[in-house]
C-alpha cells in the first residue's frame, strides 16, 4: 500500500492534481469573481473555503453564489469524516478497531462501507489492496528531515500480522482476529470523505464546484456551459512545477497516485512511499504515476492504489474491465498511455 499523511493515517495514496484554467485561486475569502461596479454576477460569482484537513490543504470552490456557507459546510463535512475514520483520533472508528485487543467493535455505517469496500479491492488484486498493512507503514516516516530505512527485522515482525482475511464482519461489528493487526483506510477514505462533500453540496441545490481534498479532486457542473473544467496532471519529479496535459471533467472524479511525491535516498538507494504488503518494501513498479477518472471518488482512490501496485499491465487490465473507469499511465521513463476515453490532452514541454 501507500504510505502518506492523510486523515493522520499512513498506508495512503499520494494525490498530485494541480487544477488549471482559473478553477482554484483565492485562499478562502469567499471573494466573488466576475463582479462588475460593485454588483455581483451570479454566474461568475465564487465562493471559497481552505482549511489544513485530513493532513492536508482542502480547498472547497463554489461557483455561482454569493453564500459563503455552502463552501465552509463541505469542510465541515472533511472534519467530520476525520474524526470517524482516522487512525490516530482517539476513539475514532478505526483507533477503536485498532486498539480493541483482538475484540469486536460496533462501529457506524460510513465505516463499515469503506471497510466492506477495502475487501472488495483485496480480492480484486489479490491482497496487494490491503488495510491491514498499518503497522508496516509506521515504521516508514517519509517526512522527517533524516528518514531512516527500518530494519528487515522489525518489517518481518509487523508483516507477520498483514492480511486482509483477518478482518472479520458480523453486522456492525468489526473484529481483528490477529490483535496485533492495524487496519488505516488512507487508501481509499479521502475519496470516500469527497464523494460526501459533493452529495452535501448537491443537496443544497450547488450546480458548479470543484472539490480538492488534497489531490482528490471531484467536479460538479462544468466551469461555463459547455466547458467542462480542466484538471492539470503533474509531471513525475517535478516537484510541482510542471505538468503532462490536462483532464476534461464535469460531474465526476479524478485521482492521481503516483510514487514521486514521498521518497528518499540512503546510501544511493531510492525509497518511495508505495510500498508493497507481501514485503513490507517499497514495491517494484513499472509506473510512475496513475489518474483515475471515475463516477465515485473512492473508486478513484482505491483503484489508483491498485493500479500503482499492480503495475501496467495488470492495472490496465484492471481499469478495462471496471465499468465507468477511464484511466491515464505514466510509466517509467515518461511514456504516457491514456484509455481511449480518458479524455486527456497532452501538453508538449
């Protein structure tokens, strides 16, 4: 799995999606766009709401209001999540699991899905899709200023407790026969948590949007009429600064995950966060980057963790058998393949 700060939680997919054409400027002023001599064009109005959630910089963008509350209710909703699904938030859902000895927790209908979810994934590719990975991930810190390789020791230990068939379900009750065990949903729990922002928005009558949880990025409406947003897809190493072309998007998601955003060197070795819950070691993959462009969010997330692990031709196999899934690879070395509905743009640098 992937290790990443998210949600407080490792096991995690990094998400690099820079959104271009004009769809995320402002820093949560909730200031309009578009207005002319001191009135408001509803049509060009934008409201906004930024906020470090889910261990990450969450940008919610409304269009086509003036109301400030719509913006600021989809991070409430991020927090809300939070507090359900992180792993370190005491008595959250998962630490509850976690920190359960071995014994059966009643937990609420959110979680039970998302975990539900996981499984599906871990049958689809075999247990390279695993939540149960969390404690091989601890022992990565990708953020530290001197990150240290863990001890082939200590990665045997935690991995002896890694496997998706010690997640045991019986109605609400979520048991990990092996106490040992830690489950961490960053996989696929920011996709979740933006497919919910999304529908809390919709509910409230909100017709255009952009949601961007850290990378996670989900569109409603089109930015105009008959142009749909763009979404910038970041160029592997290039910490930010460039991008491979853009995605055309209206009313669905896009995921990135890709090994370049979390690594270091030790003695000439390259590690990166993806790592792989057979070994406990970053894993041995022929990409450097996938987007997802899905319906649902946590679609996204989880098969752009799957793909990354799987590698190009089983990922690909993967996304063309997934109904409603297009995809855009960036193997090693640069060579990039789109789906034939992907709706990717290349740009030459």
């Amino acid at each position: 799995m992937i290790e990443k700060r998210r949600l407080g939680l490792t096991a995690a997919v990094i998400l690099s999606i820079m959104l271009i054409a004009g769809s995320l400027v402002g820093c949560g002023t909730g200031k309009k766009e578009g207005s002319k001599g001191g009135g408001t064009n509803d049509a060009d109005s934008k409201v906004e709401a930024n906020d470090f959630v889910l261990n990450t910089s969450c940008t919610i963008s409304v269009y086509g209001t003036d109301d400030q509350k719509l913006a600021d209710k989809g991070i409430e909703v991020c927090k809300k999540y939070e507090k359900v699904l992180s792993k370190t938030i005491k008595n959250s859902d998962v630490w509850k699991i976690n920190n359960s000895g071995g014994n059966a927790v009643e937990v609420g209908d959110d979680t039970l899905k998302l975990i539900k979810k996981s499984l599906e994934f871990s049958k689809k590719t075999d247990g390279l899709f695993d939540i149960t990975i969390g404690g091989v991930t601890e022992l990565w810190d990708f953020t530290s200023e001197n990150p240290e390789v863990p001890s082939a020791q200590e990665i045997a230990k935690r991995l002896a407790h890694v496997g998706y068939d010690k997640i045991k379900i019986e109605g609400k009750k979520v048991q990990l026969t092996d106490p040992e065990t830690k489950i961490d949903l960053g996989a696929i729990a920011k996709g979740y948590i933006a497919d919910r922002v999304a529908d809390v928005l919709r509910k409230k009558g909100v017709k255009r949007a952009i949601i961007n949880l850290g990378g996670n990025v989900v569109t409603i409406g089109e930015k105009q009429a008959g142009f749909p947003w763009k979404v910038g897809i970041e160029k592997p190493f290039s910490h930010g600064d460039g991008i491979v072309g853009v995605i055309k998007s209206s009313d669905n998601s896009i995921v990135t995950s890709g090994i370049y955003e979390r690594q270091f060197k030790k003695n000439g070795v390259l590690y990166h966060h993806v790592i792989d819950p057979r070994t406990g070691w970053p894993i041995k993959t022929d990409l450097e980057g996938v987007s997802i462009i899905s319906e649902k969010s946590v679609d996204g997330d989880s098969i752009s963790t799957s793909c990354l692990l799987l590698g190009f031709d089983k990922g690909m196999e993967l996304v063309r058998k997934t109904k409603g899934v297009e995809a855009v690879f960036i193997k090693s070395g640069g060579e990039i393949v789109p789906t034939e509905k992907s709706g990717f743009q290349k740009i030459e640098n």
